[in-house]
C-alpha cells in the first residue's frame, strides 16, 4: 500500500516557510534591526544569550505600533510599508514583504511589548506556535522591544544543525556590523551574555562609523569616494593600492543603504584593483550606491540579498570607473610615513596600473621588492654531508640540485614552509613551543570581526606561543611571540592568521583552527620566493628534505619538488644512455 498523501497542518507549513527567512539566529538579529531602523529609531540595542540560541532581544525608540495593529504585525504578509503592486517599485524601507515577523514567531516564543508616543501605555503581545496568545496593556517606553526565545524550540531537526554558540554569535556578528556600517546616524550596540561586545555612538559622519567599524589601521588606507551621474550616486570609502587583505570581509556593498551580496558589483569592484593589488589579494571598500527604487528589483531574494539592476552593465562600468580613479590619486605625505614598514619601491610601483595581468611582479610572494630576513633556522644547519651538489638558484624561487641519478628542483618556499609545519607541529604537540617575549608590547589595533576571532581563540593563540593581551576595546598588546617569527613582522603575522582564520568562517571550525593558525604561522616565517639564498641556506634546505623519496607537498598542497631524471635529459637530446 502507497503512503497517504496529506495536507500538512498550517503550524508545520509555516514553520517549514519561516526557514526561508530564518535560518538561524543571526537572521532574526537581521530581521529584528531592520525593523529597528524602519521604525525611525535613533538608538537600538540587541542583546544576546548564547550566541541567541537562547535569546534575543532588540530594543528600539523608534514609532511603536498601535495597540489595535499589534495582532496584524504578527499575519503573514501584513506590512505597513506598501499598500499596492506599485509600491514595489519605490521600495524605501529594508523591509516591505510583511514575513518577518510571522516567520518568527513560528518558531519561537516571542514578546512584544511597544508603545507610540499617542499613548501613556504600551502593549504587550505573547506569541507561541505561529499565533498571538494574548495582548494586554502594560508600562513601556516608546518604541519596540521584541524577544525571542528558543529558536526552533519547536523544530528539533532545525535546532540540531545550528552550531556552537561562537559560531552563532559569530554569524549575529554580521547583520549587526553591516547595518550598523550603513545608519550612521543611529546609535548601536551589542550585549552578549550581559557584556557589551561593540557600541557606536550616532554620528552625522559616515567615516566615524566606518572607522569605527573596520579600525583605525585599516582606515588609515581607505580614502572616501563619490561620483554622481544620471540616476547612480555611489559613495562610501575604498582601499589605496598600496593596502590589500588576504580575504573579502573588508568589501561592503549597499544599495540603498540596504547590504547585498551582489555578485556583479563584487566582480566591478575586484577588477576595478585587478593588476594594482597582488592576485588573490583584496581590498577594502565600503560602497553606498544610490539608485532610483524603480532601477532595482529587491524582492528577488526572500532575505533581500540579492538585487537585480536594471542596468547591469551600467552600474558595473560605474563602479569600475570611480574606483580607478580614486585609486589615482597618489598617497599624502602623512600615508607615507604610516607606511614606513613597507618598502617604498612598493607604493611606488602599486601606482602603476597598467601592468599586463599576466605580470607575476604582482604576486606578494614573487614581488621584487620584498626584503628577505629570513635565514635559515640554527638548528637546520645541519653536518650532515648530503650526496647532492647545489647548482644554485633559479629564478630566485628555486634551488636546483643534482644527484647521482637526477636534478632536483625546489620550491624553497613551499620546502620551507612544509619544514617550518612540521617542526611547528611536532612542537605543538609536544607542547615545547618556544616563545619570545618582545622588549617592547607592540600594539595592534584590529577590527570589531577580527577582534572578536582573536578573543575567541585566545586559547588556540597561546598554545602557539603568542601572549595577546586585550587593552581597550579594539586595541591588544603583544606581548610574546613564538620564537620562530624571529625578526619578522609580528603584527602582520598576526593579521594574517587572523585573516586565515576568518576565511574559515562558513565551515564548523570546531576546536581544529590550530592546524590554520600552524599553516599559516610556517607560511608566514617560511622564505619567499624572489629571495637570494646564501648556500649554506640552500644546503640547509636540501638537507631536510633528503632523500627525495616521497612526494610532498606545502601545508597548502603545492608540490614541494620535482624531478628531472637524467635519463629524461638524455631524451630531450636524443642521446642513448
Ligand atoms: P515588514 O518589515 O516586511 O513590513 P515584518 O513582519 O518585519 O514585515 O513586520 C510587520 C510590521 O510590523 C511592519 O510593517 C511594521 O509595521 C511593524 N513593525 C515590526 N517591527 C516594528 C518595530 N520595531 N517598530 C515599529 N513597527 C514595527
Ligand atoms: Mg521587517
């Protein structure tokens, strides 16, 4: 007998439904913000317990609701921000599709309590099971307070694949930051567990909040753009070459103030820094475009992240255009100076757009101008008498040995590298990292995200061999560093973990983010290519990596050597052997 087909009851369709929109706590954090800002609110506030696994809670000043309309925020598909088809055409509020709040309160048990300024007393609603239970008066200030308790209580399944509750706070930690990028004017904050994590002050300037968001280092490097024309206004604040990160979270863009991961804009934005900053580099940009309502189609996606222009190649030339120019403009004498720990040939030469794509000089690891520092760790420097005989270099980036039977060619930086991880790994685990205490703490200041990982993997960056001290709100002291940085650039090794590290973000990281942090510590001690090695350097290399007799591979899967037996040389000449 076939299984019965059935209509599934309403509280489970809905439920199903709700995912849509709420996929975790963080869209509720979402959700609950942009009603916050929709509202007219000059002051929000969202609290969080267990990474809002447990609560959320966001409190704004903002209009309130009516008693008499409370019940009908809760309907699905009731908004009070358009009334007709039209409308959605001249879409001015993040929110319009009246299903946020029905979505949430489907799975989870919610309270609203609010009040407008026409009234003495507020009203307050418990909702449970998709509906309200009861609304009754009550003494609130004016605005809207909404709690949300045991997301997906009522959806075992659902609840069993979100995750920790780092990774939850984690995720909240985006719709907050982004949206708090983007309302200057509104003041913000976010308490976890009672503790407040980030507060900013309402301003009328965006590069306050922009500051305050990705950090003052970082901010130093950006310089404001504007362009205006025909229906597109595009403003906000864009990285100078000379500034790159190993990962996107530096790029936000908006369209109307309102955050979207649009690839066509993220795709302008790279080419507009291709050839100026190296390849698999990125810059940070914070870009407000302005358009017409009517020139965007937002209600492609159910969480508004995705728009549609209605000029594509318009918008993407634009965006291309206005970065290249701003880029142009060559850095003030006080950027200089900041940047006295680089090179200068390299802010010389990052002004140099015109480079063929193809030019390697832009590769970090391969550029010209990297000064080398690195000689080879004491210990490796070995006695031991090693049958191969040292050719020399190649292209600075690969030593070239010959032995009885073949010649060798290595990577020394994938060797290094592969060395340094294992070396690192073994001390790891035997727990006999050394550490160096630095004569003076050097202060880093990171950003609100990168401040957050480093907070949450103090332990993992202790174990390795750094003291990381917290000293202000964004601002750490170093204090010690693993031995093995030697004189290396210990903030930048920092940032590029921490950089790593982010890139990690949408999988479970679980408690495995030492393997990372040892790849890229060992990437980021090891020689770079482009580096003239002493022969005794060389030989230390081949010394370690004898006898060639099984393949190896970086700790990022580059092969570390290859080949060339004799034999295939006499080939390549015709010759018998
Ligand atoms: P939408 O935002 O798409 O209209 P929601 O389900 O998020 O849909 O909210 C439904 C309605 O409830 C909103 O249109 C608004 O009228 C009202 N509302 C929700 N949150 C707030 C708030 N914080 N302050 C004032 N009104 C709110
Ligand atoms: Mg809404």
């Amino acid at each position: 007998m076939s299984p019965k087909i059935q209509i599934l009851p309403e509280s489970v369709t809905q439920a199903i439904a709700a995912g849509e929109v709420v996929e975790r706590p963080a869209s509720v954090v979402k959700e609950l913000m942009e009603n916050a800002i929709d509202a007219g609110s000059s002051e929000v506030i969202v609290e969080l317990k267990m990474g809002g696994l447990q609560l959320i809670r966001v409190i704004d000043n903002g209009v309130g609701i009516d008693r008499e309309e409370v019940p009908q925020a809760f309907q699905r598909y009731a908004t009070s921000k358009i009334e007709k088809e039209d409308d959605l055409f001249a879409i001015h509020t993040l929110g319009f599709r009246g299903e946020a709040l029905p979505s949430i309160i489907s799975v989870s048990q919610t309270v609203m309590k609010t009040r407008t300024s026409a009234t003495i007393s507020g009203t307050k609603a418990v909702c449970e099971g998709g509906g309200v239970k009861n609304v009754t008066e009550t003494g609130c200030p004016v605005g809207t307070e909404l709690e949300v308790r045991n997301l997906f209580y009522n959806l075992p399944v659902k609840r069993k694949f979100l995750k920790s509750v780092r990774s939850e706070l984690r995720a909240c930690l985006h719709p907050f930051l982004r949206l708090s990028l983007s309302y200057p004017e509104i003041s913000f904050r976010l308490i976890h567990e009672g503790r407040l994590l980030y507060e900013f002050p309402r301003t009328e300037f965006h590069s306050v909040r922009v500051e305050a968001i990705v950090g003052k280092e970082i901010y130093d490097h950006l310089r404001p753009i504007a362009y205006e024309e025909a229906g597109i206004r595009l403003s906000g604040f864009a990285s100078l070459p000379s500034f790159s990160k190993g990962n996107s979270d530096g790029i936000y863009l908006y369209v109307n103030r309102r955050y979207v991961k649009d690839r066509m804009v993220h795709k302008a934005v790279m080419e507009a820094y291709r050839h100026v900053i190296p390849a698999n580099r990125y810059p940070v940009v914070v870009l407000m475009m302005t358009l017409p309502p009517s020139a965007i189609d937002v209600n492609v996606h159910p969480t508004k992240a995705e728009v549609k222009f209605r000029d594509q190649d318009r918008v993407f030339h634009e965006v291309v255009e206005t970065l290249r120019l701003y880029q142009k403009q060559p850095p003030t004498v006080e950027e200089t100076v900041s940047e006295k720990k680089r090179d200068p040939v390299s802010l010389q030469m990052s002004f140099q757009t015109d480079l063929p794509p193809s030019s390697s000089r832009w590769n970090q690891e391969e550029a010209p101008w990297v000064v080398r520092e690195t000689a080879l760790s004491p210990e490796w420097k070995l006695d031991k008498k090693i049958p191969y005989r040292i050719l020399g270099q190649v292209q600075g980036t690969y030593v070239l040995c010959e032995g009885e039977r073949e010649l060798i060619f290595i990577d020394q930086h994938a060797a290094h590298e592969r060395i340094l991880f294992e070396k690192l790994k073994g001390d790891y685990e035997t727990r006999s990292i050394l550490s160096e205490k630095l004569l003076m703490p050097i202060l880093i200041e990171l950003s609100a995200e990168e401040s957050f990982l480093l907070g949450s993997l103090g332990e993992a960056f202790q174990a390795m061999g750094f003291d990381i001290e917290a000293v202000g709100e964004r601002l750490f002291a170093l204090r010690s560093v693993p031995s093995i940085i030697g004189q290396k650039d210990p903030k930048g090794i920092v940032r590029a973990i921490l950089e790593e590290l982010s890139l990690l973000r949408k999988e479970e990281r679980g408690v495995e983010v030492i393997h990372p942090i040892l790849v890229s510590l060992s990437c980021h001690t090891a020689i770079r290519g482009n580096a003239v090695l002493r022969r005794e350097e060389m030989e230390g290399l081949v010394a370690q990596l004898s006898p060639f007799d099984r393949s190896t591979t970086c700790p990022h899967g580059r092969p570390v050597f290859f080949i060339l037996p004799h034999g295939e040389l006499a080939k390549q000449f015709k010759r018998k052997r």
